[in-house]
C-alpha cells in the first residue's frame, strides 16, 4: 500500500477542550497562518449552550498551541453585526493579503448564515469590515493576491436547489462580489457526491493554484467529510487545471470517527513552509484539532496526473 499523501501527526490530536482555560465542549475548524515567525491559530468552539466562539491559541513548531485566556472573537453586540451574528461565529479562514489578513467568517442568526469580512494586522485588533454575502453562504476562502487586478475568493452556496458546489466570484473593493461561476460540483458515484466547498485559502504554486477542499459522501450511516485537492490556473483560477480523483484525507483515527458530528476531517487552514512542504489542519468529528503534512508538489502533481473525468 502506498505511503498516504498527508502524514498524520502521530501525537494528534494538537488541541482539545481541556487545552482552554474558558468553559468550551469543543475545539476544531480552525485558520491557521505563519505571523512573525510564529503560528496563530483561530479555532472555532462550542459553548455550553451550543453557540459557537473564536478562541486563538500561538506556537513556535505549528504544533505545540497554548491558547489564550480570552476569546478572539465572539458574536458582536451592537449595531448590524449584533443582528447576524446572535447564534454564533465559526468556521474562520485566515487569508495573508499584502501586509495584513483578511478574516472571513460564517455569522449565524435567526436570518440563516451569511459570511463576515474582517480585517487584523497584528492579531490583536480586529475591524469587521462588514457582510459579504446574502444568506444563505458559507466557506468563503479569499485568494492572497489581486488577480488581473481584483480581489477573488471561492465561496459554496448553502442550497439544497442544485448540488452544493464550489463557486468563485470577483471584486474591485471586497464589498461588491459578481462575475460568479460554478467551478466545481459534486460528482455521481464518486466521494464527494453530496457536497464540495473551500477548505483551505488557496496556495500560489508555480503550476498553479492549490485549493484543499472538503467533499462530503453520505452513507447508509451518515454522512463522511474528506479532503481532496484541485488545482486553478494561474492568471484565470475559474478555469481548473485538474481536481484530484480521489481523495488526500479521510477519518481514521478515533477522534475523527466519533465525536459531536462523526466521520469528519475538516480543513480551514494550510500552511505552506519553505522546504515545500505543507502544515494541513482539521477538526477531526467536530471536536478536536489534529494536523498533517504534505507535500506541496506531490498534491499539484496528483491533480495533474490522475484528475476525475468530469
């Protein structure tokens, strides 16, 4: 059997709920970036009434996480963010742009779920720069540079309409988004027929664009979250130079398994290091962080050379 192409690491999980010095049920989803030569995470947690908060958590390795005493982000309580953001904020991407970050997060309330802009130098200041979607939407990722001279991100509408599917769209000033298509659908009888969406902020290769996404099969027992790869080209990232036919990660270890949602990895981050290689993180069942590397060429090459027919 071949070697797998992301190597988990063999002391995951790398956070739970006992690593948190606030009352939390969970730790997962969360967005990772490399700032001043450390590691910031931004996980997703579950308080006890089951409405979710944004803790962060530092390391030197991209390994070895202490979380801080307090929250980074929790619902706001003034103004129209207070309005969308009553039941919780979750599942947030951290995308490097020029000298700053970029903070896109799902905001949920009584009017569905709509994604939040945000924007940190420093992680110590956050500004929300406001909605940039109607409901319902979710998973948005923004690319780290201007591409022919617009902003651009990968989104997935929350619809049960039409196949839920991965969606890029374009922006001269990160508020007004348009020129959208449908890039990549789930496809019959393969292992991401349910659904697709971003996992990952994308990552510049030289053949391409990197997107690690999650594809979601479901099964006589519920469904199972797994991450596959996809690669866009350079100068058009709405044209797909291949999506990898099978799978990079699935739930094998047993705090993936099972936990608050069984059968799940999900990615929100990926860390790309100078040797080529790639810090992969998920929440393994909703309920813990783990991490994995890979490396980066052998996840483009593996789109390349053996992409799904349609």
């Amino acid at each position: 059997m071949p070697d797998p192409l992301v190597k988990r690491y063999e002391d995951n999980p790398i956070l739970t709920r006992d690593d948190v010095p606030y009352p939390v049920s969970t730790v997962h989803n969360a967005g990772v970036v490399k700032h001043d030569d450390r590691y910031i995470m931004l996980f997703r947690s579950h308080r006890h009434n089951g409405r979710s908060i944004i803790g962060r958590a530092d390391s030197e390795d991209g390994i070895h996480f202490t979380v801080s005493d307090k929250p980074f982000l929790t619902p706001s309580e003034q103004g129209k963010f207070a309005r969308y953001e009553a039941f919780g904020v979750e599942d947030l991407r951290i995308c490097p742009f020029e000298d700053h970050y970029l903070l896109s997060y799902s905001a949920y309330s009584e009017h569905g779920v709509r994604i939040a802009l945000a924007r940190t130098e420093d992680f110590e200041e956050v500004k929300r720069l406001g909605f940039i979607t109607q409901a319902d939407m979710r998973n948005v990722v923004v690319f780290p540079e201007k591409i022919d001279g617009r902003y651009v991100r990968l989104d997935r509408p929350h619809t049960n309409i039409q196949p839920w599917s991965i969606w890029i769209s374009y922006s001269k000033d990160l508020e007004y988004w348009g020129d959208s298509e449908r890039i990549i659908a789930p496809l019959p009888y393969h292992w991401d027929e349910m659904k697709v969406g971003p996992g990952a902020p994308p990552i510049k290769t030289d053949r391409g664009w990197l997107n690690i996404y999650h594809g979601v099969f479901e099964t006589m027992n519920g469904a199972v979250y797994r991450l596959g790869a996809a690669l866009h080209e350079l100068e058009n990232p709405s044209n797909l130079v291949g999506i990898a036919d099978s799978w990079i990660l699935q739930p094998e270890a047993p705090w993936e398994i099972s936990g608050y949602v069984p059968n799940v990895v999900f990615t929100c981050a990926a860390v790309p290091e100078p040797d080529g290689s790639v810090k992969i993180y998920w929440g393994g069942a909703d309920t813990v962080m783990c991490m994995g590397t890979a490396q980066i060429e052998e996840l483009v090459q593996l789109c390349i050379d053996h992409p799904r027919t349609n």
